[in-house]
C-alpha cells in the first residue's frame, strides 16, 4: 500500500462519495476506484460498502481509516523533521483563527512575523473552532487562534492575550449616556449576535445574564432575533440604527462611522471578557516557530 491510496482511503471515508473523495484529491474518479479496490485486495477486506447513492465505511474500515489517519499524520511529521533540520524557520507555516480573532489579529500578527521570521511566509485561515480543531489534528494547520476552553486529542492550548468585551452602541442611544453599562441590562435591549456555530455567540450570552431568557421569549413571540456573520457586519447593522450590540475589545474601531455614529462604552467592572490560546498538536516538530507566534502577539 502507498500514501497515496491511504489519502484516497480516508476522503473516501470522509465525503461517502467517490466523485467527491476524487475531487478532493485532485484525481480522476476512476483513478480513485481502481486505488480503493487495490487496496482492499492487498488487505482481503472490505472496507466500504457500497450502494448506488451512498458509501459506508465497515467497521473494520473504520479502524482501518483511523490508523490511516495516523500514519498519514507521522509522515508530515517527517517532511517537518526534515524541514526543522535545514531551517525551523524557513518554510511556510499554516495558521488559523476563530472568525472573530483572525481579522483583527492577523494583521498585526504577519507584520510582527515579517519582522522575526522574515523566511517564513504564512498560510492564514479563518473558520469555526470545529473546523479548525479538525484541520489542526489532521495536519492541514500547524498551529490555531481560538477562545478557550478549547480541547483536542493530542493538542497543546497555552494563553496568549486576554481580552475584554464592549458595548456598541448608536450616538443617540439611552446607554450611550453611562459611563459603563451593567451586563444585566442587556436583557432589555435588541443586541444583535453572531449566527449559531460562533463561539463568540455563546460567551456573549453566558456575560449577560438575562439575555438568553429574552431571546427564547422573542422566539416564543413570534419575533425574529437579528445575527450577523461576522463582527463587521454586526457594526454596520448597529451603525444603521437596528440595534445595538457586544464586541471584544480588539473589534471596537468605530473611526470609519464618524465622530456621531457609534459609541463604545465598557462594562462595568469587572468586565466580561474571554481568553485567546494558540494551540498546535503536541507532537509538532517545530517548536521554534510556535515561539514566534507566541511573541509576534504579545504587546510591545
């Protein structure tokens, strides 16, 4: 057996399909077939079973697509091995960010790494934090931004910023009149989220008490809750007059609305805020470069 049919074992796997699994790989689906079916005969197993809409993986091809995934996985750490021996620093490194950190960070981040690893050229990535935690078990990412609490197989997670939450608000708003706003009082305005999946959505909810009760009753009410697909979005609803809405501290820049469009006022203290980790797998063969992540974020 080859890497290469080990790929197409375990997208197979992954999609259900051969036409997709193909490409994925960037093969032709007959190419694909005759790979799968090689390698059941090698093994005398059958490791799909197949029907006209759907393949299944069997149980024993389960098995066999995990350890797949496995032996995949340590022959990326030898090409990293190799990599580390000639230059940690001097081939690409893939990165990831939460939606709501990477636009943000990011910019600040490929600066200060242009300045510490200038060899090192970034492949950046934004998703959700399920996506990422694949992607970073997988290989496909070296090292992830996310919100703790995050956990994965084999992950290290270390902190690296913290950051508090803010209230946007319209100029004229009642609140806009408070030198910081009680997170209680939330409850009794529109704010306006980010859509399910974010994990931003869910902490903003657990910082406000009350806020989760008024959206179930608007539900129950008939009356429709307002989300957005990213902070920017939220800022342009808010902006229009819709409502108002939670943003960390980092997303707060209003300059581009002029000086009587938007307000931020803080939270009382202490405020809601959340905690920012880099994470990469623990058996990552180029500590040096988590190193570098680690200092391109710090302030100064």
């Amino acid at each position: 057996m080859t890497l290469t049919e080990l790929r197409y074992l375990v997208a197979l796997s992954e999609t259900g399909h051969f036409r997709r699994a193909a490409e994925r790989c960037n093969v032709s689906q007959p190419t694909l077939s005759i790979a799968i079916k090689k390698l059941e005969a090698e093994l005398e197993l059958s490791l799909f079973e197949r029907s006209r809409h759907k393949v299944n993986t069997t149980p024993i091809g389960e098995r066999i697509v995990e350890q797949a995934r496995v032996v995949l996985q340590e022959s990326q750490n030898l090409l990293h091995l190799a990599e580390l021996g000639k230059d940690p620093l001097g081939s690409m490194l893939a990165v990831g960010a939460i939606h709501t950190v990477g636009p943000y960070l990011f910019p600040r981040l490929v600066s200060r790494m242009q300045q510490l690893a200038p060899k090192m050229p970034l492949l950046i990535e934004e998703s959700y934090t399920a996506n990422l935690r694949v992607k970073l078990t997988g290989g496909e990412l070296d090292a992830v931004f996310v919100a703790l609490p995050f956990t994965a197989t084999d992950v290290v997670a270390r902190e690296v910023y913290e950051e508090s939450f803010v209230v946007l608000l319209p100029a004229g708003h009642e609140l806009a009149e408070c030198a910081s706003i009680d997170p209680a009082a939330l409850a009794r305005q529109r704010v306006l989220l980010m859509g399910e999946g974010h994990c931003f959505r869910d902490q903003v909810l657990e910082a406000c008490p009350g806020l989760q009760d008024a959206i179930r009753q608007d539900h129950a009410a008939g009356h429709p809750v307002v989300e957005g697909s990213s902070l920017e979005t939220l800022k342009h609803m808010v902006a229009s007059g819709l409502g108002i809405t939670v943003l960390p501290e980092s997303a707060a820049d209003v300059a581009t609305y002029g000086d009587n469009g938007l307000v931020v006022r803080h939270f009382d203290d202490p405020p809601p805020q959340r905690s920012i980790a880099l994470a990469w797998r623990a058996s990552y063969p180029r500590p040096q470069a988590i190193d570098m992540l680690t200092r391109a974020v710090q302030p100064g």
